[in-house]
C-alpha cells in the first residue's frame, strides 16, 4: 500500500484539505499532517525555539502547533514513522504564482519533501472574490499524483499546481512569471494613538512571458511548474567572478 503525506499551511480544518485527502484516497494510504491555525506566507520556516505539540483531531488526521515543514519532519519521524512515497501540500485558498512561491508556506511543505528526496507536489486554486473550487484542484492533484507515483520525479524536485477557477483547459507546462514588486506596508494607529503597520499584498504587475505559471492560469490552463530549492543564478556566476573585491590584509 502506497503512503501519501498531506500537509497545507491553511490549517488542519481547512475543506481544501479535506477535499485534497479524499481525493487521493484512491491512490493509497492517506495521512495528514497539518498546522492547527493557519500558517500562510510563513515560507520554509522551522520551529526551534519552542516544543511542538500534535494531537490526533480524527482517524489518520493530526495537528501539528508549527509551519507546513514542521508538519512535514513531524509526519515522517514520529506520525508515520517511515518516508512516505508522496507528500501532496494543499489545497491552498489562492495561487501561489511566480515569486510568491518564495513566501508559500504551501510551496514550501512541498519543498520540505523534495529535500528529503520523496516526490512532492503543491497545489492552490484561485480566490475569486472569496470564492473557491476546490473539487477541481483536487482532482488535478489526483491525476499528477498517479503519474508520479507511476514515474517518480527527478531528485531534490517539486511540482507546483496552480488551478483556475471554473471551467479548465487542461495543464500547461510552465516556468516561474516575474513581476514588479511593491509591497503595500499601512500605518494605521490604534486606541492609543500609537502606530502599527499593516503589510499588505503587492500590486500585481506580472511581465509578459507566455509560457509563464501566470499566463497559463489566465488563459484558462492547470500551471504545472517544476521546481528546486537550488537557487544558484548561474548567468550570474561569470559576472560575480569578475567584480572587482579586494580583500584587505588583517591588521595584526
């Protein structure tokens, strides 16, 4: 029996992960492994500075106080016991799309499954005014997961999926979209006349690209982007060899 590992950063009670887990029931063997509350846009984090407590909230369900990579090194260590065959992070309320997957705490539970060296897969579907279809998203993360779980993936990568809301093309494989970023930071002042700060979304000025994540959900397709946690800028490797950095003899 094949082992499926679900996580997601919108919490265990999340219906995206509900939908996500039976969904691929039919594949093997599912377990989640989830944040207790929500987690979203807490990237890659680990918890060190404080225990982690999991308590089983229903047949093969479990919470987890952390971030999605807690969940992910909790699941395998100590839920169950073993490196499953797949981890399948999601179904996150919106898409992770371009750049942002840097800040996904969905992407990044996925990531935390690649470097460990199981296949993995994130999945998100559209927000469309607070609207969400996850019986669609989750039906595209079922049919990726048995070719996977058929072929495998290549060593240290992941699979995002980003799904449109309604009515699909089919998946389109594609690269990671650019864009302007402008993150909105509001003071706002509280009963006490003292300031806080409010980060909010960037704006969303996406460069053109058609095989980008970005135009393939606009145009109506299932983006499937690999990814690695490689982040080396190889173009840039020739130019940082040739910058002029004089290192200084130490005063002695």
């Amino acid at each position: 029996m094949r082992r499926i590992l679900v996580t997601n950063d919108d919490g265990v009670h999340s219906e995206g992960i509900a939908t996500l887990a039976s969904a691929l029931g039919r594949l093997g063997e599912v377990t989640v492994v989830a944040p207790v509350q929500e987690a979203s846009a807490i990237g890659h984090a680990l918890t060190l500075r404080r225990p982690l407590r999991v308590d089983q909230v229903a047949p093969g369900r479990f919470a987890v106080d952390g971030t999605p990579t807690d969940c992910v090194n909790v699941a395998i260590t100590h839920v169950i016991r073993q490196k499953p065959d797949l981890i399948v992070s999601g179904i996150n309320k919106g898409w992770n799309l371009g750049d942002d997957v840097t800040y996904s705490g969905t992407v990044s539970g996925a990531l935390e499954g690649a470097l460990l060296g199981v296949p993995s897969i994130a999945v998100s579907t559209q927000n469309r005014q607070n609207e969400f279809e996850f019986g669609p998203a989750a039906k595209a993360a079922a049919a990726v997961a048995e070719a996977i779980l058929e072929r495998g993936l290549p060593k240290f990568t992941l699979l995002n999926i980003n799904v449109p809301y309604g009515p699909n093309r089919g998946f389109r494989v594609t690269v990671q979209a650019k864009r302007n970023h402008l993150t909105v930071v509001a003071k706002r002042m509280d009963p006490r006349h003292r300031p806080y700060y409010w980060i909010e979304e960037g704006q969303n000025e996406w460069e053109p690209h058609d095989r980008s994540d970005y135009q393939a959900v606009r145009d109506g397709y299932i983006s499937i982007t690999p990814l690695q946690a490689d982040m080396t800028a190889y173009d840039a490797l020739r130019f940082v060899e040739n910058l002029p950095i004089v290192i200084e003899e130490p005063v002695r």
